[in-house]
C-alpha cells in the first residue's frame, strides 16, 4: 500500500485515483498535522462492507470461517452455479 501526501495528491490526483483503481489498491494520504485518510475503489469498500454484514451474522460468520478453513486446508471443489 503506498502513501502519499496530501498537497502530492492533489497535484497528481486523477493519475493517483486511476493507478488506485488499475493496482486495486489502496493510498494511504497523509496530512501535515492531521490524521492520515485512506483511499481506495468504490467496489472494494462494498466488498468491506458485504463481509462486515455476512460476519456480524453468528451463523453466516460462521459458515464464511468453515468455508475459508475448508478451501485453506485443500477441501473444496467445483461444481456449476444454480439459477435461483
């Protein structure tokens, strides 16, 4: 993850949120006397906050784990998706 500051990118913004977006990366911006922001794709952050919805769920948390664990240690396969 890079980390710019912040008169840098606005200098070079489009170009700073373009390679964002192309890496699908995140850009840590930090600011004189202030906390530092991150920045990253609109797609990624609704990644966020699909898993943070699916985990604060107990039964959906923990079939995620099961299934992380499970593909992690080799046990999984493929199969063809089902129109619902």
């Amino acid at each position: 993850m890079r980390a710019v500051q912040l008169a840098d990118f606005g200098k070079s913004m489009d170009e700073n949120l373009a390679r964002l977006v192309d890496d699908r990366d995140a850009l840590i911006v930090t600011r004189p006397g202030g906390e530092a922001v991150i920045v990253f794709p609109l797609s990624d952050w609704e990644s966020h906050l699909e898993t943070v919805g699916l985990l604060k769920d107990s039964a959906d948390a923990e079939i995620t784990r099961r299934a992380l664990r499970n593909a992690r240690e080799g046990r999984h396969s493929a199969h063809a998706l089902v129109e619902p």
